[in-house]
C-alpha cells in the first residue's frame, strides 16, 4: 500500500545525444517519461512510498516503460493492454536560442482508452494522497472522464487530492483546457500550476503571489502552488502565502523539473514539515533534476537534504 | 525525368544496438526503411535513375526520412503535410533462435491518407517503371484506392509497372491481402512474390517453379519473380522459368534483402539485361545487402559486378 | 509471497564492448549478473513470482544492482550494509581460440558478511523453492554457514529447496568444494550439476546417465539435472533418467546459459510440468539466453513457447 | 536551376567526442565541412535553392562527402576525379583556455586540380548568385586561376558574385593571400570579411565601420559585410553603414558560425529582403548554428523567423 | 633515469559519460588515475623526464593501467603481483548543486602491501626529484611506513622530496592524517597543500599567505605551496611568499586539476625557474588540464606556454 | 637495447563500427597499424624486446600513433618531423561477400622522406633482428634507398634480417615490386611471403611448398616462410620444409593476422625455439590476432601457450 497513487501516461522518451538535431540524428536515447510517473519517483526518491498506474500496450516497448519506471523503486500496477500504441515523445536539446523541443506522438495509445473501471481503485482510496495532472484529461474524451472519476474515487476514500496543471499547447487550446480543469478543480486539494498557466490558461492576472491567492480564494485548494522556472515558487496555504527561491544549477537537462519539485513537495508534506520546509527541498530536489539527463529525479534524499543544508558540494572524495 | 518512380511509406527505423532486446534498450540506431525506398536506391545503386514519392509529415521527423533518402542518391518528391505521424518501427535482432522481430507503429500516418490526385502523375507517366508493393495497400483504405489509381497512371503512360506482393501478417489478413491484391494483378506487369506467400496468401500450390507458372499464366504477368530466401528465385518471363541461387553472405542484416534483389532486377532489366542477368545481379545486390546494417543496399555497381564475376572478395589493400 | 526465493551475490559485471580486450577497453559495459539472481529472472519470466534475497552495500553501485533486478520483474529483498564492497567481475568475450574470460574482484564484499540471523526467513519458509549455487558458500566461510542455515530454513518450511553446483575455479579448489557441498547435499532436494563439475569436483565417472543416476543413488535428491553444455543436459527424477538436447542458438552472450536452464526448469516443474517438458522449456530458455548480451535471460514466456513448438522463428513482421 | 552556386572544397571532418583530444582519441565523429558548402546549406534552409559545385574521387570518402550535402537538401554537381585525395581535417574543441584546434589534412586533393573547364558554366550564368571564399585560391595555384575565371564566367551571366575572404593562417600568409584576393576584388560583388582580416591582411585600420566604408570605396563592391564574432557584424551598403548585434547563443559547436550568417544573408537579400533585415537573419542563423554540433547550419527557416522574432525559445511542447 | 621519479597507486577510474548517475549508468568510460602518476605525466608534459614507480596486479586490469600511463610518455617501473585487486574508483560528474562525486574501491590492493625493499632504490636516488602525496600513506599501514622509507631513500640520495598532502577524508580522519604527515614532513623540501587541508588537518589558522608562512617556518620545508581552487595558489620560498591567480577556464573534468598545478611546478622549477614563473605554467597547466576529461593533464608545452603568453586562443585554423 | 628493431610507417586506421559502410558512417574508430609495428608489438607480447623506429609528424596525430604503440609495451625510437603528413587509412569490414576494404591515404607522410642518416643506426646493429617489410620501399623512392641502407646497416652489425614481402597492389605494381624486392633479397635472410605473393609478384609457380623450396635456394635465405592463410603456412630452412596449419578462429579484424604470425615467429626463434615450435606459436599468435579488433596482437605470452597446448578456451571462470 503506497502513500502516493499517480495516474498518467509514461511515453518512451526518444531523444539524439547531446545538441543533435533530430532531422539528422542516427541514434536516440531512450527514456520513460510522462508527467506523473516522474512525480511517483520523485515522491519515492524523497522518502515515501509511491505507486504510478496506468494503461500500458502488452508490447517490449510497453514493457520497457514499466521495467524503468520500476527501476526507480516505485510499485507499477497496470492494465496490459492488447490494443493501443505506447506513446512517445521526440526531444531535442538545443540551447538558447533554439531551445528544448518536445515533438509529441501520442495519438491512439492504450492509455487513451483507460477507464475508471479497469483500475482497482482500492489503493487509490487508501493511499495518502493520489496524483496526476492536466496532462492526462488532455489526452482523450475517455481520460477526461476517468480523471474526474478516480480523483472521485480518491476523495471518497479520503485520500488528499493533487493535481498539477501542465498545460501543454500541443495537445490542447487555452480554452479547452479551461473548460475541462475549473471542471476538476472541485475535486482537487493540492493545486501545481505554473504563473505562465494561471495567466494563460485560466486567465487570471497579477504576480504570482496574487495568483495563488486568487486561486486559492476562488476555488476551494487547501493548498497553490504557483510556480515560476528559474525564479522559484510560491506556496499559498491556510491564507499564507511562502516564497521559495530556486537554487542555481548546471542544467543537463530541464524536462522534470516541475515533477521533480511537485513530488518532493508532496513526499515532505506527507512527512509532516510544513509548507516552507517542504518548499525548500522542493527547491533542492528542482535543482538536482536539472543536473540529470532524463525525465525523472534520480536522487537521493541525502543529496536533497546536502542541497537544502549546503547548497550542494564541489568534489566528494 | 527518372527511369523507376517507387511509392509507398518509409518508416523512421528504431532499432537496439547488435543483439539488444527493446525491452531494456537504452539507444536505438535510426535509419529510414520502407519497402519501396528501398527498391527506389537499390535500383539506383545498380545504375538507373530513381525517384521515391510519399506523403510526409512536415515535421523533423518526416524531414529526417527524406534527408537520409536524398543522401543515398535517389530524388525524392514528396506532398509534405500537417497532419498524421510519421510511420515508425522498431527492429530487433536476434539470431537464432529468436529471430529478427519488427514492430510497426504506423498507424495514423500522413502517407495513409495519400490520395492519388495529391500527385504530379507526370512524372510516372514518363518513367520507364513504377513500382509500389503490397504493404501500401494494407495500409489502409485510402491507400488501397491509391494505389490502383497509381498503377492506372502509369499504364496510360506506357510506363511497365511491377509490384512485390510483400504479404506481412501484422498488417492485414491473407484474406484481405489476397482480395485486394488480385483486384490489383490485371495492372501489374513484373510480379515478385515470396513462394510462402503465394502458397499462403495466394492459395497456390506446388514447387516455387510450378508457383512461378501458375501465376505467370492465371494472370496477365510479363514476369513473375518467386524468391525463396536462402534458396535463391525463380524468375518466370515468356513461358520460360529461369533458376538463380543465392550467393552465400555473412548477414549483418536481413531486413531489405528482398528489396534489394527487386530493385536491382529492375535496374538491370530497364539496361536491357535479360532475365537470367538480371536474377545474377539481383542475388548479387541480395547478397550485399545483407552485409550492410539497416534497411537499405549502399551498394556500388562495381561491388555488385564483382560478386557476380568473382563471388566477392576478401581482403582489398 | 514468492514461488521462488534466491538467495546469492549480485555482482557489477563490466565488460568491453564487442571483443574488445580489457587490457586496452576504454569503455566498459555494466549490467548486474549473478547466479542466483540470474535463476530468479530466468524463472520469473518463464512464468512464477521470484525474489531475489542479498546483502548489498548501501552506495549507487549497490543500489544499481538492485535497481536493474527490479527492472527484470522479479522482487529484491535486501539487507542494506554500511560495511563492505559491492562484488564486480570483468568480462572479456573473445571467441575462438581466445575464450570468454571473467576476471572476479569479489572480495570484502558486503554479502560475504550476510549471516542467516539478518533475513526475515518468513517468505523462505513460505515460498514453494528456495534456491541457491555452489557460488555462495565459495565465497566466504560466514556465507557457508549462512548457506546452510537458510537451505535448513527452507526444509523447516516444507519448501523445496534447489541447487546448483556452479563450481568455480577461480573461488576455490576441488577438494575445498567437495568437502563443503557434500555436507550441504542433504539439505538438497533438487540439484543441478555440470557432468565436469560431477566429475572433476565430486570425482564421480561415468558418461553424464551415469552421473545422474550415481549422484541420484548416493544422496537423497528428488531430481537430479546434469547439464552437458551444447550437448543439452539429462534429469534423473524417481529412478528414470530422461534426456533433452541442446537448441541451436546464435550466441551473443554465453554467460548465464546454466542459469536461464535452472530458472526456466524450476518454473516449469512448479508450474506442474513432468520433468521432460521441464526440461524441454529448460533447453529453449538456455538457448534464448545465449542470444542475449548480458547475464540475464530477458525471454518472454511465449518466446520460450515458440522455441519448444517451432524452434524459433527468422523475421517476424 | 539554383538561385545561389556555390564553388569551393568541403573536406571530411574528423573530431574526437566532447572535449577529447585528438591524440589520445579512439573515435572521430566524421562530418562533411566546407565554407563554401556551409554557405550553401545556410541559404537552402533560409529558403533559397542552392547548388554546390566542386571536384571530388570517386572514392568512399568523396561519395560521402557528397551524400551529406545532399541529405541538406542543396544540389550537388561535382565533377567525379580518379586522381587526389578527398581533403580532411581533424577539430578538437576545447573550450577555454584550450581553444579550438582545427589540423587541415588537404594536401594532394582532387579539388586542388579542378580546373574551370571542367565544369557546365551554364548553372553559373544562370544563378542569381555565385559564392566561393578566399579558401579556395589558398588551395593551390590551379584553384586560383579556377577561382578568377569562374568569377568571370559568373559576371558574364549577370550573376552577382559574392566571396567571403575566410583567411586561414594554416594555408598561406597574409601577403600571398593580400597578393591574390586584390587581384579577384574587381570581379567581386558582395564582399564578406572579419574585421581582423581587413586589418592583418589588407592592411586596412579603424574600428569595423571604418574598415568597411574603406573597403567600399576603394574597390568596386556593391555590399560590404564586416564580421566582427561576438560583437556581431557591420554592413556597407551604397554608401551607408548599417549595425548588427551577435545574438546570444549556447555555443555547441563555432565552426560555420560565419558561413551560416552569410548563407543567410544572401538568401534573404535574393528575397528581396534590405539590408539591416537581411543582417538580422543572417545574425539570427549564426546564432542557431552555434547550438549545432557540425560545420552546417541544420535549422530551419521558422527556428530563424523565431529568433528573429522572439530571441528563440525555452521548453517547446 | 627520469629527472622525476613518483610513487603512489594508480586505480582504474570508472566514469558514466556526461552527467549520467552511477545509480543507472549502462557504460562506464574507463581511464587510469592517481595524484602521483597524473603528476608525474603534468611534469613530463611540461618538459621533463618522469617514471611512475608502483605496486600492480598482473591481471589485464594492472597491465590497462601500466599501458595508459606509457601513452601518455612516462616510464613505468612496476613491481608486478600476483596477490592484491587493482584498486579502482567510480566517479560521478555532477555540476551544481550535485558535485562531483567519487567513489573509492581500494581495498585489499596489491600497491597497499608494496614495501620499500621491492623496489629499487637507485632510480629514486638518482632522480632529480621525488614526489608522493598524502594518499599513499593512508592506503594501509604497510604503506606508512613504504612512504617513509621512500622519502628517506631520496635525501640519502641528495634527491629533491616533493610531496602533496592531498587530503582525503574517504580514506582517513584528520587525526590520523596530521599524525601521520607531521611525522614526514621533517623528509620533505616542497610541501603542497591546499588551504582547506592545513586549516581542517594539520589545524592551522588564517588566510592562505599566512598559512604558507606558518607552514614554511614551523617545518623544514625549502618550498610551501597552498593551493586555494578557483583562487589561485601561493608559494613560500625563502621566505617570501608568492601569489597566482587561477586562469579562467571552461571545465570539462575537474579532476586532476591540483595534480597539473604541481606536475607542472615541479617540472619549471627542474628547468631552473623561479618560483613565481613556475606559478604562472603551473597556473597554466591546471586550467588546461580542466578543459581535458580524465584525470590526466594530456598537454602540451606549447599549450601551455600559449597560455601563459596569451592565456589561449579561440579557433586555430 | 632491443632485441628486435622494426622500420616502416605505421598509419592511424579510421574504421566505421562494425560493418558499417564508410560511405554512410559518421563515426570511426580510431587506431594504429602498420605491419612492422604489428610484428614488432606481436615479438614483444611473444616475450622479447622489440623497438619500432619510424620518422613521425610533430602533431597530435604522430603523436597519437607513437603513444598508442608505446602503450602497447614496444619501445619508440622516432624522428619527429615538421613536414610531411601523417598516413591514414580507411578500413571497412564486409564479410563475405563484400570483403574488407583498406583505403590507403599515405601520400606525402612525413615518414616517406625518411633517410637512413636521419636514424642512429646503433640500436639496429645492437638488435639480434632488424625487420621491415615491403610496403616500405613501395611507399617513396626516398623509402627505397632507405630500407637497402638500414638493411645494410644491420648486416654490418651481425643483426639478422627479416623481411616480410607483403605485397599491396594499391601501392605499386607487380613489376616494380618484383624489381625492387629482388634486389633487396640479398641483404635478407630470413624471407617471409604470401605464396599469392610469391606466385604473382616473383613469378614462381608450384604449390607452397615448391614455393618455399624455389625461393630459399634461388636467393641465399636461412628461412623462407610461405604464408597460405587459412591454410596455414610451410617454412623452409636447412633445406628441410616444415608445415603449420592454422588454428580455427572466430574472427573479428583479418588486419594483421600476417604480422602476428611473423612477429611471433621471430620471437620464438630469437628464444632459441626451433622452426617447427616457432611455426605452431606464430600460427597461435595469428589465430589469436583475428579474434582482436585491430590492426594490433594485443595477446599475452600465456594465451599462446594455451592455444598452442589445448587449442583455447571456452569460458574460464
């Protein structure tokens, strides 16, 4: 029985080595990664239990998928499925100016067709909190529907609720994702969204203090967090609202971490600390993603507790 | 103006390095692979002038795949477009007993929706060959009328067309592939087919000989090419059957062998080789083909003649 | 709770790539390999549960030992030591004349410390096999102990208990091996042994029928498999000895063949398979490993089914 | 029939990975890198058509060479030699305070004896621009006479002629180059330089706008461009001088830094574009390349509008 | 007979590529590194004649070791063992806030039992110089009193002793260090230490001028360097003491960085430099070998001179 | 001072992995190879003594070849030059039928304007064998004048000659070999020759034997030793011939397996072994060669003897 439940799609992540262009690359690495996996190890690597569910194709690529994810230490519990593509995702590293480029390939997965009622929902209602993000409403009528069904399935069983917003403009408008989020928001204890999101997307304005706690004010989150890159987060809570600095860091690669910060933050609130407490190893655990080449934070709460004590050390011999 | 205008779907090829299994790869090798493609270069290769037209995504995806394919020598002239992935499959290899495993991804592809008018018919029309194979009609209903409407074209413009049957389980049925296929045999001149699919798809019977005669007769064939593998081909053309071994290879790898020996008894047919030639050569670029990692035959003309004169050789300094 | 339980070392296995020699490699290839957790893969993936049982040190070279078992499927158990190595042994494929060479660096090891008092012996107890090699009591006279200690758990337990011989040279010598497994013999319900290793370390004689009866004969074994390398292998179970010949097979990775033999064999015969079919799936598995680098036999069960009904397949697409 | 010919050698490049050095090196990562070819690409993906013109063995190297080319998208229309090596050379990157180490190997080259006559003046005449750089009369006396009468030949067709002087100390010294580039000034329309060339070969003195109105006015140019690296670039144009910033970038790779701002200048002066717009893309195509391992400007010409626009982009998905 | 005679071990270092984690790394890139022999490659380099002088396994692990560091043009001198591992160390490059992590596995080597009386003393006492660090004594009593022996040896031989204290707090404490070193410092004519380790081991107080000063006046030592990272170093000699300035540096491989600054001090000061010139190529060495992965300063004495004259160059062509 | 001292170019192999095409590969492998260091590292690994004197480029890429030959045990004795290229060769691996294909790029070397004043022709008249080839004198008319006068000098100082016939077709042609050889035969005395060699090149006629039998009493040889390959090889001395066969291999690189087998054969001979033993540890040291990547028999003394004893190993553990 894990503390965490997370839900979503983990792609096979395809990308050419260093700076290499896709349109010429011969080789690609491989990777699992999706957004709510990415929170569970996160969570896990933090310092709880965590479990990531989901759909996934009875293929060696869906295979490759779980045996990864389960690499990592969390539990995997999935529906094997018969029909369906994995999902994968292109990306390429460039640097400023040409950027990081995610080419998504999610059309027709399994895990578009996964419904409430292929997943035993028992460890959702009894794990402590249960996780997945907009992400996964965006994929397909079908997730949408089975979003709002397993955050219900979560609240009748008294499991914290948290969600992170991730809007991604390749897979839906602004006002699609509006429409289907303020829908889902009833549902939600913990809210991640992104400042750019909170503007964007639902339209509000202001700085992202003043988003948290309109946010806050407007739907009925116990807890917002807004955050905003490379200038850190803010945390609305019980009225309050925390600020949070990000620490510096040599980005190898910047895919994860929201995720790793939304898993970290989770795992330290499920610990007890306070919000403050559990924004600054959020922060760290943030940092340390970026330094990893891979969708997912592959760290120790050591190294976590190292970056929040010392901001990190030099050589360690 | 080139000699063989080829058409069909070219995948975006990701395989594990050597044995590798995908289930815990962590690098795929990327290579651009596809039936007709691979026919259009082999062709090209030997020595005539070879176009592969397709529909693209207009992505660095697509991109990639018309990169790689310009690179081997051929003209590409393709209808990019904004929508439908491009088509992928993964490749393992294995040996014996585990053998070489595909896995197509290429559903939802920009080229299933290619449609005839989207294509400057010109340029078959003035081609001495078009060639196309059995997998672009499976690939879905479109591309069924497509290609007959393809074929139509190029025998209003007097251009010879020949056609690889190309049976693959994972796309369609026997039943549909033979339904299909034979609705499209009265517009084919040159037929190859493997001798397994003409029993199994086909419904014939008997030795690859009596294959190769059945089909040459029932149907209004010029030329039926039964390939056997390891076992070489049967060539039927004017009543008369023509025997070609297979030269011995270290195989490398497999995949596009047949594409190969296609594309070079094309080649050698449209410089007036006759049919005995042609298979010699054809066997000959097999045999290359087999030495050489991915899809595709980057062979030489002088290499293919030197197999045919001397059966290769060993070391060159 | 597991069918099996395997209890050894897992090592780092760094090896060149190709047939690059160690003495001039400048990249090593890292996997996790080891006897007992080898069989507990093999076995898993034929078809029941496994869990692997060790004690690792607590650093990034332990834990990615234990993170690429879990990735395999199987469950890890494992005692976290503050004290001691993590074993690694260096492997160099040479082929013929060369030879495949291992060179150990297994001393000080955190499991060679493993004493039977640190295991939770419940899930041994409760397991339907235990299994452990000839490796472990090698490698420490605290693990000979242990060895013993945990093979009498498992008796307490009404669990078969299963073994295989794996005599090492380079671990120690005959006479050492002899005196000690023979004293663990009695404890064994199901033992597997090389014919040489029947020969050179037990001194029996005979051809491998003779082995096996012998060894069946002179101690309380239920089953008996002598393996005969590409000569496949012979059970002796209630008196009646059976044969099985080896599959042909392209090797890539010939280390691990014994032990995806044992895994496989054990899961067919838990699954209620008599002993030629177990040994039939046994002789499949071991002929798939050889195809794969690595230590680990990553099969699926249907491979395995379609090496025992087909004998494997050439491209399947 | 291309709106830009280009005419000049492009070598095969062999670097080390990363930072490696060359003489501890055990793998080369092999590219095609040339000014000229490099400036063609650049004005190909800009959005102009444009051809490359060269001589080349007929060997594996010089096929090589010419498939990359082609995989860019530009034509290629060489003229195949017997005789002479395919030019190489070896580039370390280092960083600072290493630096960039590029070792020519080009000596004895196929291209050293192309002599005008060998090519179809035709595509020339009919091109709307004909580029070469001052590397191509370093190569040798051949080339230098072949430089002067292709020049001619493109003056005669009412092509406008455009020449980077690109001086490179490893291939003559400031007074032979001096000697030779005033000699072909006169047949020269747009003229692209460094600053520290305008200085250390011609001789010239003042800052970058001083530099370029004095070469300007003393010879015939129409459009002078004074490229001044990080510090962006200066161009003279009837009489006027206007300025251009260096984007800032993630430099992966300097090498082609100049030849894709002026590819891209070109093309974007053949569409018409002024001059301060056509220094914008060309700053903005410099900038990208820098982010691209390999002599070529791989982008496309919305990544450059972006840059234009937007100064480029972070995370894309 | 080398001008530089170094003793100490020598392991296999044991790298994933980039910034992957040892936690999941599938390749190690594989090196040789050890202060003594890093240093004594930085002074041959630089312009002298080294031999590396050791204790090694005669397993292809030893001879890799002993083969690497003859590349790289210094003698080796090995007692060659049939007992004892080949020590190695896994590192792990991080960049902020992860660090560069290393990982020891030298335990039970066969350096840690060379006595004095394996080796022939003559080289050392014929040398020009003898240099150790602080690691060799701490790797097991035998080599305590190996050290001293050692450096005993030199003086009789009227040889130069040059040591650096090289703290590492994975091997030993800091008590056992400062007793230990105190207790060889009375051998020793040129100490090297960076500030933080007379500050933490030996307990010594102030900014880095005064603890040269103390350094230098409490012991015998004719040369004290205090080495201050990215700050520069300082040098007491004969009472007067010297500042350095770090050059800037773009780092690949921090590792080995302080090995450069004393191999090439050393070495300058062999060739009759004063000690504030020896800085500056010392200075130089060690920015260079930052830019280079791997333990080793593969320069070259041009490169370094061009760094003191110019510091660098940006693109050689 | 040197048992064995070789002359001759020693080039840096660009090899693409595996069996890629060098026409399509964008990476090599990087190594050094050139058949009298070949012989000269395989007499060192056989047990004696071996230097390899040569004249070099000052550049990294001289440097690179030197180093890697030093790491490999033999010592290095070379004139370092400021002018002339460094040699390379492209080596493609086929396998049957496409064979091995070696691009020579060795025009202008540093190494072909090589007199024999430039060499201290001490060591060579010290050494017990002097040894060059004949892809020596086919690379300059300088070369020529060479390899008579270091021959010379070596019969002067009572070392004995060795010389390996190896001739290459891309390098000159039949006639001027035969030319040249010829009057290099008398300053030989021991000859070995490919019996193709001795056939097309000297015109003899008859099987190996009669080969070997023809030129050891027509030209004033102590041995003749007349290579057939896979077949083995027969060697004439006293007037008495002896056959080898060869040993069965798995073959990874056929580069080299030549200069194994003559490397092997002079060091077993300077041991004082007879010609039949000498035969049986060059034809183990060559089968040994084949299963090494590389132009280079990177074998252990050890490992001969076990092939010569047992014929190999399959797994030692």
């Amino acid at each position: 029985m894990s503390d965490l439940v997370a839900f979503g799609e983990t792609m096979l992540r395809l990308s050419p080595p260093g700076n290499d262009r896709l349109e010429s690359a011969d080789r690609f690495e491989v990777q699992a990664g999706g957004a709510e996996s990415n929170v569970a190890v996160a969570a896990q690597r933090t310092g709880i239990d965590a479990t990531w569910i989901s759909k996934v194709p009875e293929t060696p690529l869906g295979r490759r998928v779980v045996n990864e994810l389960r690499s990592y230490g969390i539990e995997t519990d999935v529906v094997w499925s018969h029909r369906g593509r994995q999902g994968t995702y292109y990306l390429e590293h460039g640097g400023d100016p040409r950027g990081t480029n995610a080419i998504y390939d999610r059309e027709n997965t399994a895990v578009a067709t996964a419904e409430a009622r292929e997943f035993d929902v028992e460890p959702i209602r009894e794990a402590r909190v249960f996780f997945t993000s907009g992400i996964t409403p965006a994929l397909s009528p079908t997730l949408r529907e089975t979003t709002a069904n397993l955050l219900k399935a979560a609240r009748q069983g008294d499991t914290t609720t948290a969600f992170d917003v991730n809007y991604r403009r390749k897979l839906w408008s602004p006002d699609e994702a509006q429409n289907t989020l303020t829908k889902l928001f009833p549902g939600i204890d913990v809210l991640v969204i992104a400042a750019r999101d909170a503007r964007d997307v639902l339209g509000f304005e202001g700085d992202p203090r003043q988003l948290a706690h309109q946010l806050g004010s407007q739907f009925d989150f116990t807890t917002v967090v807004v955050t905003r890159g490379e200038r850190g987060a803010i945390a609305w809570h019980d009225g309050v609202v925390h600020d949070q600095e990000a620490y510096e860091t040599d980005t190898a690669d910047p895919i994860g971490t929201g995720d790793a910060f939304t898993g970290a933050f989770i795992a330290r609130r499920l610990e007890g600390a306070d919000v403050p407490t559990a924004l600054e190893y959020a922060a760290a655990a943030a940092a340390l993603k970026r330094t990893i080449p891979g969708d997912v934070a592959l760290v120790t709460r050591e190294e976590i507790d190292a970056v929040v004590k010392e901001g990190g050390q030099e050589i360690s011999r």
